[in-house]
C-alpha cells in the first residue's frame, strides 16, 4: 500500500487545483477523500491563515491536531475518520462555531465554548454522563446525535424529551426544530 497522504501534499494539490490563489488567503479549504488518505493533522496546517470553514473529512486521521494558529476557523469538518476525542481544538476554542465530527469513535466528550453546531452522530457515545457535558456548551443550538449507543438504546420519542431536557438552549435535534413547552 502507498504512503498516506501528508498535510503538505495536500496544500500543493490544493493549489494545483486552484491556480493563481494562494491556500494562505482561502476562506475554505478541502482536504475531504485524499487518496492515499490523510493519517496526521500536523502544523503544515497553520499555512492557512485566513481559513474559515476546514474539511479534512472522509480521511484515516485519528487525532485532532495542528489547527491552533486558524484564528478565523469557525467551521471545521472531520466526519468519517478515526478520531477518538476532542483533545486537539483548544487553540480554536473561541472562534470554532461548529463541528462536524460524526461517524467517528467518539466515547467521551469535551467543550468547544462557542460551539453552536455539533454534529456528532454515528459515534460511541453511550452514557447520559457524557451527553450533560454538552451542558457546558453555551451557544449549542444544533446537535446531531442520531445513531450513538445512547441514542440507539431508547425509543425516539423518549429520546427527544430526555435529550431536549437536559439542553434546554437547543433549536435543532437530530435534524428537526426543538419545540420546548415555555414557547
């Protein structure tokens, strides 16, 4: 099997494919199904200096790193990879508005501050334990969390009442507008 890719030579295809621009003034960025795939986020990353929305989805990455010099990053997509935990987005943890990290192996689960987006369906999520940490979440108003063990174990309806009760904030569950009984 050939190398996986690297970060830096997915900055050269990016701008291969994208002649005259320079992937440092990009406001988006695409690395999503690299072949060989991505394995590592490292600090080539941080030629992206005016990034705003990262796609790295679709990839082999099993670790989030190299992203904390993206000081305008507010979308960051890592759907279908093999990252287990959120350790890695300190640095983008107040601009980061959201994130889409579903089809994952996330178990456990640590705030983004300003998160107003987390899409994290398809992942290991089995306790309500880590679900209330999204309590920690301020400005979450959309969460997917459809298809994580937690999810799986209960009827829809149950589900719905149960997550919704315990963030009281969200507009959006798993896809369909929250209807809370104060409104």
């Amino acid at each position: 099997m050939s190398k996986p890719t690297i970060i830096k030579d997915a900055i050269k295809r990016w701008e291969e494919k994208h002649p005259g621009e320079q992937i440092a003034e990009a406001s988006e960025v695409g690395f999503q199904f690299q072949w060989p795939p991505i394995e590592k986020m490292d600090n080539s990353l941080s030629a992206l200096q005016k990034c705003k929305k990262l796609s790295l989805s679709t990839n082999m990455i099993e670790k989030i790193a190299g992203i904390s010099a993206l000081k305008n990053l507010k979308i960051l997509s890592l759907g279908r990879n093999y990252i287990k935990s959120f350790s890695g987005l300190e640095g983008v943890a107040e601009t980061l508005e959201e994130l889409w990290i579903s089809y994952n192996f996330i178990e456990k689960v640590k705030g983004v501050q300003v998160l107003k987006v987390l899409y994290i369906g398809n992942n290991m999520i089995k306790d309500w334990s880590e679900y209330v940490k999204f309590q920690e979440l301020p400005c979450l108003e959309d969460l997917l969390f459809v298809g994580n063990p937690l999810y799986d174990s209960m009827e829809e309806a149950v589900w719905k009442v149960e997550a919704t009760k315990r963030l009281p904030n969200l507009r959006k569950l798993d896809g369909e507008p929250v209807v809370h009984d104060d409104e």
